[in-house]
C-alpha cells in the first residue's frame, strides 16, 4: 500500500532528532514535496499521535511556533520545546543553533 502524504509527513517528524526543530519546508521537502508545507501544517494539526509525532518540534523558517498549535497552544509549544532543551531568543528559537541537519535537502 502507498504512503499518504500525511503518512510521510508523519514518518519524517518522528525522526526529529530531541533538541532540534525541524521547518514546515524542511519536513515537505523530505516528504517528497518542497510545496507542501502548507500540507505539513495541516497534518500536523490533526496529529492522531502526539504522544509519537512530536509535532511541536516543526517551527516556522525563522523558528516562530504556530500560534495555532493544537495540542495547548503557542505557550504548550514553547514548553515542550524548552523541555527538549531549546532554547528561545526575542520569542523564537535560533534556528543557527537549533535546526535540524539533513544535508540531503539543502
């Protein structure tokens, strides 16, 4: 059976590596589809495994969280991120510092 879109979205965010965040772009381009963050932003909403997918680890490209994080909202977001060990500077995370590497993207 073929993967889904969404199915590949989730495969790729359960492989963010604890202490990094991944971008919207960054997930669709290892999806298969550098167009679909938008897409990635929809599955991630409605995420059926928080507890698995840990869909709070995809930032914006300029590491802003979503204000429509659905799993407790911006502030949830933020928490678990610093759980994670990242750390925020002028409310967003230091992508230098903290995006994940996949050299095969860029």
């Amino acid at each position: 059976m073929e993967e889904n879109s969404f199915e590949r979205i989730y495969k790729v965010v359960k492989q963010i590596p604890r202490g990094t965040v991944a971008t919207y772009g960054q997930v669709a381009a290892l999806a298969g589809n550098r167009r679909w963050a938008r897409v990635v932003g929809y599955a991630l909403h409605v995420n059926p495994d928080p507890e698995n997918i840990p869909c709070y680890r995809v930032v914006t490209k300029d590491g802003r969280v979503s204000e429509a994080f659905a799993f407790g909202g911006e502030n949830e977001q933020v928490r678990l991120l610093m759980e994670d060990g990242i750390e925020f500077v002028d409310g967003h995370v230091d992508m230098k510092k903290y995006q994940w590497f996949t050299p095969q993207i860029y």
